[in-house]
C-alpha cells in the first residue's frame, strides 16, 4: 500500500480545511470539541444545511443521489478534517443508515420523497431495531405489522416496542424492522418500514444514560397506521437488508477519526499533568499505554483504508465490517479510558451540558482546565460502543462462522 496521498488528495484536503475554517460556526466546534453528545439539534440541522449548500452532505452517496463523486481517500480525508476541525457528525441514522438502504432497495417514489429532505436536513431519522428482548437477536423481534384494507387504502397497523433509538427525540422519522409473517422462519417474515413519528399512537420516551445525557430513547407503537408505501423493498426482505445496513454501520463504527481526536486531546492532558513534578507522557508506564493505543489505531487505520480501496482479499466481507467494528469499539474504550486516567482526581469533575458559563469560569479561574469538561462524559458514552450495532460477542462469532467456517 502506498501511505502517501497523491498532490489531488493534497489539494482537496486543503480546499476542505480552508471551506470549515470559512463556514463552519464557531460554537459548534467549541460543543463538539467537549465531547458531550448529542449536540444539540440545531447544531447538526444547521451544520447539514450549510454542507448540503456546499454538496457535501453525503459523502459516500452516489452522484444521482445527491453525493459528491468523491474517491474513498478523499471521502476519508474530508471526515479526518472534519474531525479535526470539531464539525459535527451528521444524522448518523438518516444519512450513513438508512440513506443508502433507501437508493439501493427503495422506489423510485420512495427515493424522490426521502432521500432529498434527509439530505437536507429536514428529516431527521431515528433507528427502529432493537427490542427489550431482541437485541442482538433481532431475529427474534416481536413488534407486529398487520396488513389490512379499508376505504382510506391498503396499509398496517403495527404494534409493539424498541429500544435504544439513537436520536429519537430530535428525529422526524424512523426506520423500523417489523414482522409482518410469522408462518415463516424469523428472518424471512421481518420487513423494513418507513414511520413519521408524529403518526398517532407512537410515543417516544428518553433514556438518561449513567453519563447524565440523553440520546437513545424507548419508541412505543400502539395501533400505528402506516401507508403500505412504506414499506421499503419486498415484503420479507427486512433481514436482508437490515444486515445491508449493519455491515455499513460496523465499517463506520471503526470510528478512526473520533479516536485520533482523543488519543490527540488525551497527549495534551499528559503534557500538562504531573507526577512528582515530571510530565505524565515522560513517564514510562503512561508512556507506554499511549503508545501502544497509538499503534493500534494506526494498524486499524491501514485496515479501514485497504477497505475503502477495494483491496483483494480472501475473507469474507461481512466478517471483515465485524472485525473492524471491534476493534474501532475496544479503541474507542481505551483511549478515552486513558483521557480520564490522565486527568486523576481532576476526572471525577462532571459538568453536565452545555453550560458555557460554568465551564468557561472554571477555566479561567484555574480550577478546571477547559479539557476536562466531557472527559468522564465522553468516557462512559463509550461503554456503550462494544454492544450497539451488535455486540462483540456477537461480532465474533459472526468472523468465526465466516471467516473460519468454524
């Protein structure tokens, strides 16, 4: 592999640093860069719109799609600045989830009514997978779709519960997986459904996370009616692209840049604490716990870009998305680990929100350096990441099925 980037990927990464140091909005770099998530809706509508201006809210998405024909390096090299630079990720579930489910097996209805406001930002969507007793076995999911006719038209009354719907509360829309068969197996029985959460009969209810914050809900769907022109693709075929889905969201969930920031802001941290008046990077035990997270990220790094590339390979493509899902998971853990760890007593210091007020006067008295706002937050948001999108439990028997046939 050729590590060095070609002079066309070093212009487009100037011309992508000089558009987020012109367009993008202060404050919401400042409330990215401590680490509380969510942010606030505002900040990701507002920070679609002025990328969705640009032609840049989708970079992965087809041209016909509204994306911008972008090469993966230059797809990877634009969320590596935009990292850098604290921009916001866009609705994860509208435009890297359910978006290319919709171009690839939606209508062409389908894909006129959806794809331009998720775009845009008008939509935002809300995952409608999990279930209190289907978690990683979404095989076994229990909300109901029942077909039926009467004089307002064909469509179906669901009924049932999902958990841990990312965004929930800020979103327009959801994506659900409902069985609408159950004389056959569980896989072939689930479809993929289109719901606008302001339906009747849906309620969403937040879950305040052990962090403080809240941004995974419970969705409650009581005799919901849904028009059949919902419903995505064939009738049956949910499971089939659910995991369609999934396998994007396990490559995603590499997450290589949301760890290079940490790895970055947790060496600033080190720089400034001491141990008996050494700097803690210089001492060895820290020293060496930094540097092998370092290596680590960097070899999964090279991993994510062999994929992006389209290098041969012999391993199964789905047991690959698994393994890059948990490896990214176990970094993410790590290195926000060592923030924390790196911060002694001054972690168990937890600002809850946005207050700017609060976190600027700590600062400035001397009391709270400006990094510690979100470390313990960041931190525990983190736990999270080895079970969603399937845990790793689950990811690893998914490469020792596929990739070793075991």
């Amino acid at each position: 592999m050729d590590f060095h980037h070609s002079e066309a990927d070093q212009a487009f990464r100037a011309e992508v640093r000089a558009f987020l140091e012109a367009r993008l909005p202060p404050d919401i770099a400042h409330r990215d860069a401590l680490g509380f998530h969510p942010l606030p809706r505002a900040d990701l509508v507002g920070w679609n719109r002025i990328l969705a201006e640009k032609g840049w809210a989708a970079p992965h998405w087809p041209v016909e799609h509204g994306g911008p024909g972008w090469t993966p390096i230059q797809r990877h090299i634009f969320e590596e600045e935009c990292r850098r630079a604290h921009a916001p990720d866009l609705s994860w579930q509208g435009i890297r989830l359910a978006g290319p489910v919709i171009y690839t097996f939606g209508s062409p209805v389908q894909k006129e009514r959806f794809l331009p406001p998720i775009l845009r930002g008008d939509w935002l969507l809300a995952q409608g997978f999990s279930e209190p007793n289907a978690g990683s076995d979404l095989a076994s999911l229990k909300t109901s779709a029942v077909r039926a006719r009467d004089e307002q038209g064909e469509h179906y009354i669901v009924n049932g519960q999902k958990t841990w719907s990312s965004e929930g509360h800020y979103a327009d829309w959801g994506f659900f997986l409902v069985r609408t068969d159950t004389a056959v197996k569980p896989q072939r029985g689930i479809s993929f459904l289109m719901i606008d959460l302001k339906t009747p009969g849906v309620t969403v209810r937040p879950i305040t996370m052990y962090n403080g914050m809240h941004y995974v809900n419970e969705i409650f769907l009581d005799k919901v009616r849904v028009p059949v022109e919902n419903l995505v693709g064939e009738e049956g075929a949910g499971w089939r692209y659910a995991k369609f889905l999934l396998d994007n969201e396990r490559t995603s969930s590499a997450f290589i840049h949301f760890s290079r920031q940490w790895l970055e802001r947790t060496s600033a941290i080190a720089q400034r604490e001491t141990v008996d008046g050494v700097p803690l990077i210089r001492t060895p035990a820290f020293a060496r716990r930094l540097a092998a997270v370092e290596i680590d990220l960097q070899a999964l790094e090279y991993s994510v870009l062999r994929l992006l590339t389209d290098e041969k390979t012999r391993w199964d493509a789905t047991a690959v998305a698994s393994g890059l899902k948990v490896r990214g998971s176990e970094i993410q853990q790590r290195v926000t680990e060592l923030a924390l760890d790196a911060l002694g007593w001054r972690g168990l210091r937890s600002i809850e929100g946005f207050d700017d007020a609060l976190i600027g006067d700590a600062a400035q008295a001397g009391r709270w350096p400006g990094d510690v706002a979100g470390v313990s937050s960041g931190m525990l948001q983190t736990r999270a990441v080895t079970i969603y999108g399937g845990a790793k439990e689950v990811q690893k028997n998914i490469i020792a099925r596929l990739a070793f046939r075991l």
